[in-house]
C-alpha cells in the first residue's frame, strides 16, 4: 500500500537530487505535489484502486507526470527516476552533504563554486573514495556527521579526509559535552546540597544568598 508519508518523503529526495543536478523547474513540480500530499487526508492506494490514475490528479499539485510516479509507487513500491538519480548523484550528494554539515546550503554551494571561492572539483576524488570506503552513500553521510558533530564540539576545522583519518575510531568519536554554569548579574553561582540553596559568589568571594527568582540564573556554556 502506498503510504503518503512514503511518497512525501519520495518526492522531497528527487526533489532534492534534481536540484543537486541543477534542473530547473522540476524540483519545485515535485514540492508542489509533496505539498498538496501533506494536505490530503485520504487513502492514496484506495483512491487508485476504486479510481485509477485519472484521480491521483485531484491532489492538489499533482499532475500528469507525478501522478504516473504514484502509480508506479503503488505497483513496484519503488520509482525508478528516483533509484537512477540516487545513482546519478552519488559524488555530488557527499560534497553537498559535506558543505551542508559546514553551514552552506546547496544554493551557495553553487554561488561560491561559479565564483571560484570553492574550487568543486577538489572535492568529488575523495568523496567518491568514501563512498568506496562507506560501502553505500547514506553510510557515508553517516560518517560525515559523526566527524562533523565531533569537530564542531571542540571548535576543529575538518575535511572529507578528516573522515578518513577517523574512519576506525568512528563509533568511539563523540561530542564534547557542553557544559554550562550558572550565572546571577554576572557573578558566578554555586549550589549547596546541603543547605538547598543557591548562593552568588560575589566580588569579594563571598557567598550571598540567592533571593531571586531561578528564571533570572544565566547558564553560561563554558569552553
């Protein structure tokens, strides 16, 4: 049975990978129709069974095209544009994902390698070498974001390479625990588990009770 949320999220992924192939107008057909899905509160594989293909089109957003992606949907449990683009765009997800875990979208992506800023064609050799190493793209996404998670906890600069270098202490990599303490004004504070109180560590060093309210203590994460 075709579930909506299925096809929803189908539809993002070619959506997304044809952006990454730098179609235009496809990837905001295929959003179009993620959109009237997500507003559309009946059953898709009852409609196309009692109705065939002809009533997929009165979703909202869903035309000729897409609603022949749904119906393959239904038969195969699969579309094929969608296996063929994952193919397609193998090397070119992981550089994308790679900037995407640094903070820069697709689309300035795009801007900064037409302006030579990023120089694109530095990155596809070892990304194609991770998926290798990775054994599948998602893997190698996975990897990426244990690397990338790690690194931005301790403020590091990392590259793909970093992935490499890492690869057999992946699943012993984990972030810096963010520790935070508490503040009052700018004072620093401390708790006593004997006396159940908050104290403000004043200027001299003394301890001055705390008689605020607790929504008025500051955490501060320390580095």
């Amino acid at each position: 049975m075709a579930q909506k949320e299925d096809l929803i999220k189908l539809f993002n992924e070619i959506a997304e990978l044809l952006e990454i192939q730098g179609v235009a107008f496809k990837p905001a057909a295929y959003r179009r129709a993620v959109h009237g899905l997500e507003n559309f509160n009946g059953n898709i594989s009852q409609l196309y069974q009692e109705e065939g293909k002809k009533a997929l089109r009165r979703i909202p957003g869903v035309g000729e095209s897409i609603a022949q992606k749904i119906e393959e949907y239904i038969k195969k449990g699969k579309i094929k544009q969608h296996r063929e683009l994952q193919e397609e765009t193998a090397i070119q997800q992981i550089v994308t994902h790679f900037f995407k875990t640094r903070g820069i979208p697709l689309e300035q992506l795009k801007r900064d390698a037409k302006k030579q800023k990023i120089v694109y064609s530095r990155f596809t050799k070892p990304a194609k070498q991770l998926i290798e190493l990775a054994g599948s793209v998602e893997k190698a996404k996975a990897a990426i974001d244990k690397v990338a998670e790690w690194a931005n906890s301790r403020g590091l600069d990392y590259a793909i390479e970093t992935v490499f270098k890492k690869w057999l202490e992946l699943d012993r990599l984990k972030p810096k625990e963010i520790v935070k303490k508490p503040y009052y004004r700018g004072d620093p504070m401390v708790w006593s588990e004997a006396k159940r109180k908050w104290y403000v560590i004043g200027k001299g060093g003394d301890w001055l009770e705390f008689a605020d309210k607790e929504s008025e203590i500051e955490w501060r994460k320390m580095k």
